[in-house]
C-alpha cells in the first residue's frame, strides 16, 4: 500500500489518510496464536453468548476451564489453557451449537477479524450407492474433487478396496455453498446410476435451497425453490453410526475371487452385518419442505438436550 492512500472525506472533499505503525504485544501475539481459537457461528439468528457458554462448557472434551469473548454478530474468541486443549476440540469437531454450524479457526498474526477466512468447513460425507470394486482410495479423491478440498477417506493405507462397502471421505467444503446432493455414475455396461451423498453431524440447513444456518420457511433464495424441489431433505443427514451396505449379491461375488477360504470367513462376516434397509437411502419422497423440517428440528431438539453435535455427544 502507498504511505499515503487519498479518501474521499465526509465533507465530500478529498483528504490523506495518514499512515501510523502501533505496537504488538509478541506475548499477546503467541498467546493467541497458539492458545486461542476464533468461531463463527453460521446462522442468520444470533446465539445468546451466555446459553453458546453454558453449552460449550458441558460439551467440550476438555478438563479445564477456557476464556470465551463475544465478539458480536455470531463471531466467538475461544482462549484454552494448553495448546493439548485446543488441538483436542478441533480433533473432535464438527460442532454445532443449538443446531448451527461452527466453523474454528486460528487467529493469524496481525489479521483483522475480516480477514480470518470462514466460507470453508470440514465434513465427513458418507457415500452410497457405489459398485463394491469401485470403493477405493483412487475413486474416494475423485469423489472428493467434486468439493473444494479433498482431505482423506476412511479406507486404510495398503488396502486395496473397502470390502465392506463403506465408503466416507472428509472434504471441506464451503459453507455458503448448498449442499451437493451426489453425483451420475457413468458405467461401461449399464445405464448411469446415482450416488448419493450424506453428511455426517449436519446441522441446520434449509430443505429449500440446500444451505446451512436457515429453515426453509426462512429462505431467502426463493428463485431457487421451485427448481431444488424435492432434492434437499433429512435424507441428506447421515446416520450417526457406521453402517454396511454390504448385500447378499456381493456375498457371492467375494466368494469368487480372491483366497476362497478367507473370502468366505470374510465375506460371513460381512453378511451377518449387513442390514438390507442401510440401503434403503431416503430418496426423494414428496414432501411439504417447511413441515417436515419443522418435525425434524423438533424432533432432533427432544433428543439432543445438549444441542451439540460433537465427537463426545454421538
Ligand atoms: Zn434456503
């Protein structure tokens, strides 16, 4: 930036703007560096600072107590004892607090509030609807492209496919953006098929136009109703437990191939976990967007006392 940057005054004249350079505790600096933690909460209503406290103070996986400033407009410094603190609730996370996403970060060094970059959160999405020898590390990145950051996926190193035909990646993706619902899978000797996505701890988003922080009865991006209809719905939200997909057909297939004797321990295994109604997905049903949500967030609200969407609280 130039030493002196011309602006136009309230006067309407124009004046210089002077150029000054103030001092920076470096204590005060690594402190929040490296001890505090900065949130936004992504909602287009405010949380109360008091009930976002007593919340976080029975949810988070940390002995000690910790510093929490307001901010204002849904923005949350965090200060921990110990750096172990910190870095054990970003492991932990996604959280939500009172059903809304939010997103962590460090506070860099000399970077405004403005600055701190929000418009990027991590998820585990669960996938499904994937042929069994197609679940593998090479697939889970090019699924994952398909989101602004691909980090990894939950098959293990060494191994080949995810035999039991589970697959899940966690992406980052940007939390402005509507959901992505899942993706056309091209196939040499069939027709396409669909894949589906479902998130892991997803919090409140809109069944009307697919993003987070509104019910769809507060939706703000009407243009888009009529032509999401029906493709964003709790069906989207993943179960909390892992579950199998394997089925009966793939059995068979296992058997084929492969060390008979160990496919068949294997592959028994596998079936006696197998439950035919995971795959049951919550495709598409026709419904009325505003009351569905409406029972789902009260439903979810009758459960979940903690309003907290964290590792501890599954
Ligand atoms: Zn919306």
């Amino acid at each position: 930036m130039e030493p002196k940057e011309v602006i136009n005054g309230l006067n309407g004249k124009h004046e210089e703007c002077v150029t000054l350079e103030l001092e920076s505790d470096d204590n005060i600096n690594a402190a929040i560096m490296s001890l505090s933690l900065v949130g936004k909460i992504i909602s287009e209503r405010s949380i109360k600072f008091s009930t976002l406290c007593a919340i976080l103070n029975r949810a988070w996986p940390i002995k000690g107590d910790f510093e929490s400033h307001d901010l204002g407009k849904n923005f949350v410094l965090f200060v921990f004892n110990s750096e172990k603190e910190k870095q054990e609730v970003l492991l932990q996370g996604p959280w939500s607090i009172q059903d809304k996403h939010t997103v962590l970060r460090d506070w860099p060094k000399e970077a405004t509030l403005e600055e701190i970059d929000f418009s990027l959160s991590e998820f585990w999405v669960q996938i499904y609807n994937l042929p069994l020898a197609m679940i593998n590390e090479k697939n889970a990145a090019k699924i994952g492209s398909i989101f602004p950051k691909y980090i990894k996926s939950n098959i293990n190193e060494g191994e080949q496919v995810k035999w039991d035909g589970f697959l899940k990646i966690k992406v980052a993706m940007r939390v402005d953006d509507p959901l992505k619902t899942g993706f056309n899978l091209k196939r040499e000797e069939s027709d396409l098929s669909m894949v589906y996505f479902k998130y892991e701890r997803m919090p409140e988003f809109c069944y009307s136009c697919g993003r987070l922080g509104h019910p769809a009865k507060e939706c703000g991006y009407k243009d888009e109703k009529k032509m999401n209809k029906n493709s964003y719905g709790p069906w989207l939200r993943a179960p909390s437990s892992k579950k199998s997909i394997t089925s009966h057909v793939m059995h068979r297939r296992v058997q084929a191939a492969g060390d008979p004797e160990n496919s068949v321990k294997a592959s028994r295994r596998r079936v006696k976990n197998s439950n035919i109604e995971d795959r049951k997905t919550g495709l598409a049903a026709v419904i009325n967007e505003d009351a569905e949500q409406n029972v789902s967030e009260q439903a979810a609200n009758k459960v979940n006392t903690s309003f907290c969407y964290g590792e501890m609280c599954t």
